[in-house]
C-alpha cells in the first residue's frame, strides 16, 4: 500500500499527478519539489493543446478558461522532393491555443492546502526514501529540442488555424499558432539538442505574414523515446522498483513526447491519471500497462527511421487525410489523427 509520494518536479505532470493522488486516494501523503522558485515559475511551451490521446475529457472544464484561441482548421505542409503538399484538417472537435501557466497556477493554487509543494529546491531521485517517487522533472532524455517564439503582428490569415510546416525529411517541425488577436506562438523542434533558433529565424522571415516584433522566446528539450528508454543503451522503463518503493516516470520524463509535432501536453494528462489510478488500485504494474493502452497509437521513435527512408510515402498517405474532419478520428475508427500514427508503424513493419 502506498502511503507516502514524493514528487520530483512541479511542472504540468507534477503538479497533475499530486492533485489526481490526492484526489483519487486522499489518505496518501503527496510532497511536489519543484526547483524554480515560486516567483521564477514559467513555461516554455507552444501552447497547443490537441488531444492525440483521447484524454482531454478529464481536464476539459478546467482548461477551459484558459484557452486562447480556438482552431477550427489546422494546414499540414509538407515540403518534398521539391514540392508541397498542403493538408487541411477540420478540427470540429478540441484543439485549443491555451494559457498553459495560467492552467499550472490553478491547478497549483488547487491542491496547496492539500498537498506540500516546496518550490526553489532542485532534487535527485535518491534523495528520498519513501513508497513512491514519481519523476515529473521533465525530459530525461534530450532527443530533441525545441524554441519558439511570441510575435506581434497582424495574423489574419492564418487566425482560427494552426499551420504545422514539414520540410525535407521530417527532421523536424514548425508551428504557427495563432493566440489572441495580434498575436502567434511560432516555434520549431525536432531531433538533437539543437535549439534551432537560427532556423526559427529564418522561417519567420520567410512568412508571408506581417510580423512586427518579437514579445517573448524561449526553448527546451523534449525527449520522445516514448516508453521506450532504451535508445541509449540504458533500459528504464514507466516503473522500477527499487530498494523500499518505486520510481515512476510522468510527463517528459517518461518520455512520452509525440516527435510528429512535440505535443506532451496530453501525455502529461495521460501519465499522470493513469499513475494516480493505479495506486488507487494498489497495483503499480498496472501503470505502465494502462500507460501503453492508452498512448497506444501514439507515435514512438520509429519516426527516427521513417524520416530517414520513407518520407515521401508517409506524405503519400497522409495527404489521404485532406478534409478528414478531426473528430473522425477520437470515434471508433480513430481515424485521422490516429491514422499517420499507424501508418508509420504499418510501413516500417
Ligand atoms: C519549446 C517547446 C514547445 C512545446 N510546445 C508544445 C505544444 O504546443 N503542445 C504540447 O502539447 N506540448 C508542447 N511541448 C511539450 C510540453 O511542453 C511538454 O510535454 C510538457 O512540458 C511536459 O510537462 P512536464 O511537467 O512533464 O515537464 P516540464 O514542463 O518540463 O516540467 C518539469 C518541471 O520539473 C522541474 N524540475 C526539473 N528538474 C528538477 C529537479 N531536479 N528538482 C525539482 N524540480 C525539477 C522544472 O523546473 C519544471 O518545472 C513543447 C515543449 C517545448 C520545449
């Protein structure tokens, strides 16, 4: 029985998992440290909450104030032997630009009271004995990175859209999300450490926007090795045990980035819950097993692979998709957005 949680990171996943334990079983006793100071917390984010996983129901009514803008449209371009291919996607189901740490300072001001969250104090794992310490300190792994920026400037075509721009061999992406009136978060990621600002530099440039000025930037790392933490030569998993408890892994630390687009947002709900849940069911096997069932047609490393030889015929059958109206694929047949996911699978099979 777990009676004791010590929860390394107050990021989104931290903060989630503290108050879905408290939740879910209230006798446990939850601590979150979290290294920035509570004057120094911040989020470097694109902000696009898009539900590949299917979880957005259980946050929806407290995300909700915090949304930004709403897209109704989002443009896949993808640039490829020397052409384009543009896919458009009808998001008639949730895809939100959200005020990420407005969201994190609720759930926050949500559970203190509840649960101890220490902020200014930057922890190692081993720094703690108790039933379960759950590493939420974000990407432990940097497989890939990401920068972006908030611009001003008038962004009247692309308003309601979010643009996700692909160029030669998906060695990474970009993002245009517009925010309020005036306003974008465009950002670029992919694979390696490389902040990639000159990149991001030289698309804004190359936009046919009007862009006036840059109002903030910022960058991180994302680790998208999925559950699969074996790619440098060290196996670990959601879960270990370990001499009188467990470690468990949420959000970015359990590597649970999609490489397609650098969404975590939905992963971190998805860890989280499902690790609340099953120490609610005192079976902590269960975690990674529910873990994997639900972020089962969510994308792993194998993109690492595909952009390498099979670029072109991902864009093939992902132009299939042009006009798919996005609830399609959260339905039975999870479709769209679950479709290139298992595409690429079905190709490097
Ligand atoms: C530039 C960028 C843009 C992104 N855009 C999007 C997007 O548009 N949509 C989307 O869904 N996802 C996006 N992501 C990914 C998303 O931000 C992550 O998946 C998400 O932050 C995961 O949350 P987390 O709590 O696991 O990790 P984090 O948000 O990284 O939180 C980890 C927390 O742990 C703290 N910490 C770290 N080490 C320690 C320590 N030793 N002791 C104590 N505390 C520690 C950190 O200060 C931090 O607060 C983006 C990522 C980046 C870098």
């Amino acid at each position: 029985m777990i009676s004791s949680v010590v929860v390394a990171g107050g990021g989104l996943s931290g903060l989630l998992a503290a108050r879905y334990i408290n939740k879910l079983v209230p006798t446990v006793d939850v601590r979150v440290f979290e290294r920035r100071s509570r004057g120094n917390y911040r989020v470097d984010c694109g902000e696009g909450f898009i539900d590949f996983r299917g979880v957005l129901s259980r946050v929806i009514s407290e995300v909700r104030p915090f949304i930004r803008s709403e897209v109704s449209e989002s443009v896949w371009r993808f640039q490829y032997d020397g052409g384009t291919r543009n896919v458009r996607i009808e998001h008639d189901d949730f895809f939100w630009i959200i005020d990420r740490l407005g969201w994190q300072k609720k759930i926050l001001k949500d559970i203190e009271g509840e649960v101890d969250v220490v902020f200014g104090e930057e922890v190692e794992i081993d720094d703690f004995s108790c039933d379960l310490v759950v590493d939420a300190r974000g990407p432990s792994y940097k497989v890939g990175s990401a920068v972006y920026g908030v611009y001003e400037g008038s962004f009247d075509s692309v308003l309601g859209k979010a643009v996700f721009d692909y160029r030669e061999r998906l060695d990474g992406y970009y993002w245009i999300f517009p925010m309020e009136e005036g306003r974008a978060n465009i950002g670029y990621g992919g694979f390696g450490e490389d902040i990639g600002k000159k990149r991001l530099d030289s698309y804004v440039e190359s936009l046919p926007l009007n862009i006036d000025s840059k109002k903030k930037s910022g960058g991180g790392y994302l680790d998208y090795t999925y559950y699969l933490k074996d790619v440098h030569g060290k196996k670990t998993g959601l879960i270990d045990r370990r001499d009188g408890g467990w470690i468990a892994r949420v959000g970015d630390a359990a590597g649970i980035v999609n490489p397609l687009i650098g969404e975590g947002i939905s992963g971190a709900v998805s860890t989280s819950y499902q690790l609340a849940r099953a120490i609610k069911q005192n079976d902590l096997d269960k975690y990674p097993v529910w873990v994997k069932k639900e972020n089962k047609h969510s994308i792993s490393l194998s993109m690492a692979r595909l952009r390498k030889k099979k670029y072109s015929r991902f864009v093939e059958r992902f132009s299939k998709l042009d006009g798919v109206k996005a609830s399609h694929c959260y339905s039975v047949p999870k479709f769209m957005f679950r479709h290139p996911i298992r595409s690429i699978k079905f190709l490097i099979a």
